[in-house]
C-alpha cells in the first residue's frame, strides 16, 4: 500500500520560510517522478513543482526563483522548500508520486502566509 505523509505546514508571515516534507512508502521511490501540488480555496489544484528519477525540477511560473524541491532517495523523502512567501502561496500542499502511470497523493498539508 502506497502511503505518502506531508510535514512542515503552518502559518507564516510573508516573507518567510517553511520546508514541507513528504515520507514515501509502499512505492519504489527511487524511480518515481515526485511532485508538489497546491490547491488554495475556490481555486484549482495546480502544479507548484516536479521532480524526475533523475532529479530533473520544473517549477510553476510563479514560484520560480522562490521555491525549490528536492529528493533524498536513501530516505524516500521529496522537500519543498519555500522562501519569500507571498499572501498568494496560501493553500493546501499535497505530495504527488506518479509511477507505471498512476498518481498517489497525500492528504495534504495547509499553509498559510498571513501577518
């Protein structure tokens, strides 16, 4: 059974740093493509940032030069580390793993950017 667990969610001023973490098991983790994705109210869920096997990133428009995501194959893990928050940043991250075409996710975890 696939499981992926998000951490590191909270509530900071704009401006500031948080780094979200997803735990992998149940999945070959060496040879997924890794993602984060958000989804803010009333909003879609988009793509924030991808991760090949290789390490290859892809960021979205508007996280680029803010945002960068990272994986430690030896402990399954994907990060997301996030500078300068912005207001708009605010939304629930989930973790994506996509492998021999399909996707799992996490449950999610929310981040909020507020003063």
């Amino acid at each position: 059974q696939v499981q992926l667990v998000e951490s590191g969610g909270g509530l900071v001023q704009p401006g500031g740093s948080l780094r979200l973490s997803c735990a992998a098991s149940g999945i070959i983790f060496s040879i997924a493509a890794m993602g984060w994705y958000r989804q803010a109210p009333g909003k879609q869920r988009e793509l924030v940032a991808g991760i090949t096997f290789r390490g290859s990133t892809n960021y979205a428009d508007s996280v680029k030069g803010r945002f960068t995501i990272s994986r430690d194959n030896r402990k399954n893990t994907v990060y997301l580390q996030m500078n300068s928050l912005k207001p708009e940043d605010t939304a629930v991250y989930y973790c994506n793993g996509k492998l021999g075409g399909v996707d799992y996710w996490g449950q999610g975890t929310q981040v909020t950017v507020s003063s």
